[in-house]
C-alpha cells in the first residue's frame, strides 16, 4: 500500500516497451483490415483499466492515513502527467482521476490538500525571510518588491491549481477553487493581524512588506482571471 510507484511505474514500462511492437507489427494488420481502431493506445486503455481495479480496491484502506493517501495521490498525478505527454494518452478514455473524483476519495483529498496547505502557510509566515524580497539585490527582477511569504503563498495556489486542473468534471475543479479562495481569505486574515502589530511604524519594513505582498497577489490573481 505504501508503494503505489511500483504499479504506476510498470505499466508505463509496459507501454512504452510495447510501442514499437504494436505500431510495427499490430497496426498494419488493424489498417489492412479496415479496422479505426489505435493498437497502442487500446493497449494502453486495457492496462489504465487493471490500475483503475487496483486503485478501486486499494483507496478504502488509505483514506484515513494522511501520509499513504498523499503519497497515493502525488503519485497517480505524475503518472497521468507521464500517460498523456509522452504516450500520447486520449482524455476521452478512462483515468485515474475518475477514481479520484469518487465522494469519499475526493473529500478526503480536499482535506488533506487543505491540511497540508494551511502548515505551509504557518511555516511560510514563522519564517525569518518571511518579509524579505528573494531578489532585493537584482533591482530589474524586483520591481514589486515582493516579501518571500507572499511569492510562496502564489506558488502554493498555483501548484494546488496544477493538481486539480485534470479533474473529469467541472463541479469538482470549482470545490478546489472554493479551496483556493477560503487560503486567499485566511492569508488575507494573517496579513491583517501582522499588519496591526505593525501600525505605530506604518512606514517601518514590515509595514511596507505587507502593502507590497498585497499588491502583488492582487496583480498576480487579476493576471490569473483569464484561466477559465
């Protein structure tokens, strides 16, 4: 249960071993004999289906383990990632992120997702470079100004919206986008309350490090508008 890799990884062995063979040897045959069907690809459709079993038959006893369920997860995203960029995998056919979606499976992902997002945000925000530009010596680069928290919060939504963005429906993308906006709204509360602690010296460093995060999460999120 721990090594859900081992699986994912075979099958892709399989089916990048097994190309050749199929366009060579297979796809001739189909053609000669009139048939639309991609050899390659229904093989590929066939061994998704076992992994798909596997997955239906494994999710029930990782659930309620954050650490087996994220490593699941993790896993199975790079797999899909792998499937459909370098063997050309059809989004019409069945996925992995069919059984990711099911109820149970998909609440316990946004949960932990949510977990795991709102530590980052503790230690992005107890961190001593926490206000302070990653580029303050490059002047070019660091036009904005932008306190470190403030780009690695940006990442963290980016790379939850690198996640989820595969989801089969579209009801399911909107309740990780819901997800997106209760973190922007909880950063937004955390910025406050520093922000308080900070009114005596409104022209101080941190002060200004705040006004500077804010609009660059503004600006980056205005830029975000046009990504249905």
């Amino acid at each position: 249960l721990n090594k859900p890799e081992w699986y994912l990884t075979q099958v892709l062995m399989w089916i990048g071993n097994h190309a050749k063979f199929l366009d060579d040897k297979i796809q001739p045959i189909l053609d000669k004999a009139g048939s639309s069907v991609n050899a390659g690809l229904e093989f590929s459709r066939a061994l998704v289906m076992l992994i798909l079993e596997k997955l239906a038959a494994d999710i029930p006893f990782l659930l309620y383990d954050d650490t087996l369920f994220c490593h699941l997860v993790d896993e199975v995203l790079l797999f899909e990632r792998e499937l459909y960029s370098v063997h050309g995998y059809l989004s019409s056919f069945p996925s992995c992120m069919h059984i990711l979606s099911e109820e149970s499976c998909f609440q316990r992902w946004l949960t932990v997702e949510k977990k795991f997002a709102l530590q980052k945000m503790d230690s992005m925000l107890s961190s001593e470079a926490a206000w302070i530009s990653q580029y303050k010596d490059i002047t070019d680069v660091d036009e904005m100004k932008v306190p470190d928290c403030a780009e690695t919060f940006m990442t963290l939504l980016l790379v939850i919206t690198d996640r989820y963005k595969n989801l089969p429906t579209a009801s399911r993308k909107l309740q990780f986008l819901g997800l997106q906006k209760e973190l922007v709204d909880d950063f937004r509360i955390r910025l406050t309350q520093v922000m308080k602690e900070e009114t005596r010296a409104s022209l101080g460093f941190r002060y200004c490090a705040i006004l500077n995060a804010v609009n660059y999460i503004a600006t980056v999120l205005a830029d975000w508008a046009d990504n249905v």
